[in-house]
C-alpha cells in the first residue's frame, strides 16, 4: 500500500511504525474471509482492509477522527484472525492499538458513550471495585424492572446478563503471597492475578496453583502486581494502560531480583497477549529494557504445562467429551493452538473442535458490553457450531469467553480445571455429576525436568 506522510509526520516514532504497517499490506483482502465482523455484516468498512483504509486516512490528513471512523474502529474486536490469515505479515494488532489511542484523542463520543467507557476503564480493572458493581448489578436484576431501549439500555442490559446470580468467594490469589511446591522444587513463577478473573471465578487461579504446587513449581502473587492494562488499553486509554504495565513490571522485577523467576504465568490469555506485548507497549519509556525481559519471560499456562511434562493421575469418565474453544488471544494472540489440545487429550479427554474455530465468539474483554448486538451474534453463531458436537462442557484458555459462552447449557469451563481434576484435583463444581474417574494405569511415565 503507498503512503503519503509527510517528513513532518514520519518524525513521530508512532507514525513511523505506523507507515511500516501499511505499506506492508498489498490489498490482498485474505483477511475478510476470517474477520468476524466482515462474516457478520459484511461492509467492507468492517473489515481489516477496510479499517486499514481508513486509518490511513485519517493519519496521513492528521484530522481528528469522525464518527464513522470511529464507529468502524469501535466495531473490531481485536481478534487477530486477520493476522493469522494475513501472507504478507500485516502487523494489524500496533494498527489498530495506535488508531484506537488517535480516536480517544481526537474524537468527542457522545455522553452516554464517555461515561460509560469511564465507568469501565474505573471499575473492571480493581477487583473491589468490581465485586462491589458485580453486587449492585446483581441487586438491580433482582428488583427488574424498565431499561429502556436507546443504545445506553442495550449496554447496561448487556452488562447485567453477563454478571453472576451469584460471586463466588475469594479465591487463593486474591492476595499476594508464595504457595510452596510440593516435594523437590522444579521451578519458581509468578502468576498473574489479574483483576476480572479472580472476581468472576477465581476457582481458575486455584487449579492452577495447586496443579503446579503439585508438580514441583513455587507459585509467586507479586505484591504491587495487578491488571494486565489490556482492559484500558483497548479502550484506547493509553496512559492507563502503560501505568497497569509499570507496576507489573516494577512488581515481578523485584521477584526476580529477590528470588528468581523461571517464568511469568498467565491462566487467562487476552492477559498473556498484553504481557507478551510489554516490550513493544513500552518501549519508549525508561522501562523499555525490563519491560522486554518481562515479556520474554511470560507464558500461557499450557505452555509451561507442555515444559513441565504434564501428566495424569487418574482416568476421566468414560466418553466425557470436550469441546475445545480457541479463544483469540491465544490461538492468534500468541500463536498458541496445539498446546491445550494435546494437554487435554493427554489428560485422556476425548476432544472436539468445532467448525470455523478461527472465529471470536464474541467477547473481546468489553466488547460484549460496548458492542452486544454484534456480540451477541457471535455469540449464538460459535454455539451452533459447538452443540453439534454434543459435548458435556467447553473448555477455553480466557475467562472471557467462558463468561460469554455461558448460560447456555453446556458448562464452560478452562482447561487448568480439567487437567487439575486429572492430575489430582477436585472434579470442577460445573461438569454434569457422574461416577468417580477411575485410577490410572500405573505405567504412565512419570514427568520429567523443567
């Protein structure tokens, strides 16, 4: 693609990077084909081509962003199938973050838009402050009543059906803390508590604490650690943003100075894309060179069960099937596909994936809440594709998308809890009640070093 920024503009680093992005795309439109959106409304505008178009031109004018623009920008859900699909290597993910931070500059929402994405960007990313409004939605479902039907309505009904009937109590990551390995130490990590997970089901956070406490690993919650800042970061608000990822790179800096770090563990994936990204998120800042070590150290927890050698400890219930949800941040994110399949088969699940599993269902951190009729479509196309498989529940690596696959009568649950259950475990509180798994054959070879 030719571009046309001036030397003036070209001496902003952002734009610099910015003009690298588009030149290397050749209009090839391989990425309509898997864009979710595109899929569902099929306007070119909504499409990756189509936003890049239109980044373009609003950065190469230097105009403030217009509403169509921002409407179009507002409508992508961050997937990253486009980059997945993309030949010519098309780096849509610093595009689209860069053009999202222009339209929050440049762009007056309209009121109930602003306050909104306010009330987001200074809730969900505290987990007090969250469990606080998750009690008050819960509390304002209950008493019912008239919403209304403007586009405010629609969202606030939206985040009303995604709050829990109930929350559920304080998980073990809650707080800062050191959970000792069991036996011969193989490894020390730290893992990312987060601010939405450990509110909405922190049994996630248990599982892996104890999985890995089980298999040799000290489990470190950094004092000072906290939201990733992917949550912020979407939204546009940048500086928010940069501030979640100093404190977590000040946070786990510390721990590794102190006592060492083998790993950086995440157990929510649209987390692990953001930390995987610290280096390139802050690398004009004084932590530029931490930063990238933090991420060079992160991993998914499938990845490291994979290093570690996971193993069993007893057998699943006969024909117990899982259905396997590549959530988006990690299947495109960070390019992890194969690791929880072959973590849950060895676990001895029977596995099945659904068709177009390329696809979002819909969550995309506050998409959901920000964008629900689209969602929601989303929602309903990727269960179609799942019920047919007839599973007994829907393993994911992201609470958001169990969150948005829930209710709907297969239990959603991650993968950490099943492999958890097998390797030792309590039987995860959703999967339908059945007979007791039996015990393992005792020639199942043991696991080996870090």
């Amino acid at each position: 693609m030719q571009t046309n920024f001036t030397p003036e503009q070209l001496a902003d680093p952002d734009i610099a990077i910015a003009d690298k992005i588009l030149r290397s795309c050749v209009h090839c439109g391989f990425c309509t084909a898997t864009c979710p959106t595109f899929v569902t409304i099929g306007d070119e505008d909504d499409s990756p081509r189509g936003r890049i178009y239109l980044i373009k031109d609003m950065l190469e004018t230097g105009v403030p962003a217009s509403e169509p623009v921002a409407l179009h920008l507002d409508r992508c859900l961050s997937c990253l199938s486009c980059m997945t699909t993309c030949p010519s290597g098309v780096d849509y993910m610093h595009l689209i973050d860069h053009a999202r931070v222009r339209v929050e500059e440049t762009y007056t929402r309209p009121r109930h838009d602003r306050a909104l994405r306010a009330l987001l960007a200074a809730i969900l990313p505290y987990p007090a402050r969250m469990r606080l409004a998750l009690r008050g939605a819960r509390l304002a479902r209950l008493v019912g009543g008239p919403i209304g039907s403007g586009a405010f309505a629609r969202r606030l009904r939206a985040m009303l059906d995604l709050a829990p009937a109930r929350l559920p109590l304080r998980g073990a990551a809650e707080r800062p803390g050191v959970f000792p390995a069991e036996g011969t130490r193989r490894a020390r990590v730290a893992l990312l508590a987060g601010c939405a997970q450990p509110v909405l089901d922190p049994g996630i956070h248990d599982a892996t604490i104890r999985l890995l406490t089980r298999m040799g690993v000290e489990v470190v919650i950094a004092k000072g650690a906290g939201c990733c800042g992917a949550l912020t970061h979407h939204l546009g608000k940048h500086e928010a943003a940069l501030d979640f990822a100093r404190a977590n790179v000040a946070a786990w800096s510390r721990e590794i100075e102190a006592g060492g770090l083998d790993a950086i563990v995440t157990d929510t994936s649209g987390c692990g894309t953001v930390l995987k990204d610290y280096g390139f998120l802050l690398r004009d800042s004084r932590e530029a060179e931490e930063a990238a070590r933090i991420a060079a150290f992160s991993v998914d927890i499938s990845e490291l069960l994979i290093r570690l050698d996971y193993r069993p400890s007893r057998n699943p219930e006969p024909g117990l099937i899982i259905a396997y949800h590549a959530a988006c941040s990690l299947q495109h994110g960070q390019k992890v596909t194969e690791a929880p399949k072959i973590l849950l088969e060895r676990a001895g699940f029977t596995v099945a994936e659904p068709r177009d599993a390329h696809l979002c269902c819909g969550s995309a951190g506050t998409y959901n809440i920000l964008q629900p009729e689209i969602a929601g479509q989303l929602r309903t196309r990727k269960l179609d594709t799942i019920r047919p498989l007839k599973p007994h529940a829907i393993a994911a690596g992201n609470i958001g998308c169990l969150t948005q696959l829930g209710g709907a009568g297969i239990p959603t649950v991650h993968t950490v809890e099943l492999l958890d259950w097998m390797a030792g475990g309590p039987r995860p509180a959703k999967l339908p009640s059945a007979a007791a798994p039996a015990a393992a054959p005792a020639n199942l070879p043991p696991g080996n070093g870090f």
